[in-house]
C-alpha cells in the first residue's frame, strides 16, 4: 500500500489548513486505496482569524494542535517527518499555507520558507518522490524549487510572483493538474478558483490519481 505524508497548515481556510481540501484529499488517498499519516510544523500561528467575522482574533494557537482538529488527533510534528517511510508528500491549500508555512502573504515573491517544510520539500526532491500541492500551496514549491511548472489557477498577481520566482505557470481550471515530470511535482488550483465542495473532490481525486501513477 503507498503512503502519503499530508502536511497541514492548522485549521480553517483564513488562518490554516483548507478544511475541505484537506478532507477531500484524505479521502481521495483512501478511496484510491493508499495510505496518509498526517504532519504539521509544532510552531505558532502567524495570527487568528474569526472565521465568522472575518477579523483578527486576540489569542494564539500552535499550528500543530489545530491541524490535530483535522487529522483527528492521529497527527506528528513536522520534524519527525522521515521521507524513506513514505511513497509522496502532499499540501493542501488555506491561507495558512501562505502565512504559517511561508511569508508568501506579507512578503509575496521574497517571501521565506518554514525550514521544516523546506527540508521535507528538499528531502523528496533528492529522492525522487512525488509531491502535491493544493491551491495557494504551490507557492511554496516555486520559492523551494524555483524552475518548476506548476498552476496557482488564474490569479494574475499570484501568477507574476510565482513567475519570478523562477516557476512556469500554466492556466487550469476546476479538477485539471499540472504535472512537472523532471521533478514530479503535481499541482491543482482547488479554491484558488470560485469552486464548490464538489470541484475540490474531483480536484484532490485527480492529484492523487496522477501522483499515484508514478509510484
């Protein structure tokens, strides 16, 4: 059975992991009848969102503990990540992505990258393991890679950040991936898009069923 390591970001689309796209993709994982394990970074949020105001909220939490929330508690630090043990790594999106895992949301195409997501990315790289990425989670892999092909969906200002990172940007719509065979890199724009819950599925069934062709 080939196993996914799906790294999230904490917990709701404003602050943390897409909820949807990270359910969607555990289930596209099991449906197709591989495995998952999931994985965060033990680290602060970079802030809180009211996901029902939409406004700051005046509290910490740790993106480790909320990702728990998602993964039902059956979840590891970032740092006990070992990519012998798995077959693929995969991100889902949420603005969590772009602020928890990188500074992409403050800083754009300077943004840096947690070292732990970095090293994870780098760690696959070398060995030639396939990785996915949803939504806003491709930006990571353009400020880590640099010349990688890859899609964002159709966000003009995301698109020119990513590109001068070094990345190529190809248009896609709801449940089309793009696939970087050189590094076997797979990516989906998911809500990068006005998508219902219905395109996320289709959106995470098609990565997974292409990062699981060349496993």
């Amino acid at each position: 059975m080939k196993k996914f390591a799906v790294v999230l970001a904490g917990c709701g689309v404003s602050d943390g992991a897409e909820i949807h796209e990270s359910v969607m993709t555990f289930y596209a994982i099991a449906k197709q009848g591989a495995a998952y394990l999931c994985f965060a970074p033990d680290i602060a949020q970079h802030h809180v969102v009211n996901h029902l105001t939409g406004k700051e909220a005046p509290e910490k939490r740790n993106v480790l503990v909320e990702s728990a929330r998602i993964a039902r508690g059956k979840i590891k630090p970032l740092s006990q990540f070992n990519p012998r043990e798995f077959d693929a790594l995969i991100f889902p999106g949420g603005f969590g992505a772009a602020k928890n895992f990188c500074s992409y949301a403050f800083d754009r195409d300077n943004c840096t990258v947690n070292p732990e997501v970095a090293m994870a990315i780098k760690e696959m790289l070398s060995l030639q393991k396939p990785i996915g990425a949803l939504c806003i989670s491709p930006v990571i892999l353009a400020k880590v890679i640099g010349n990688v092909e890859l899609t964002i969906g159709n966000d003009q200002e995301t698109i020119k950040d990513i590109e001068k990172m070094g990345a190529t940007h190809h248009m896609k719509t709801h449940a089309e991936v793009v696939v970087d065979s050189r590094h076997k890199v797979f990516t989906t724009p998911c809500y990068m898009l006005d998508a219902t819950i219905v395109d996320i599925a289709e959106g995470a069934g098609n990565i997974v069923k292409e990062m699981l062709k060349i496993m």
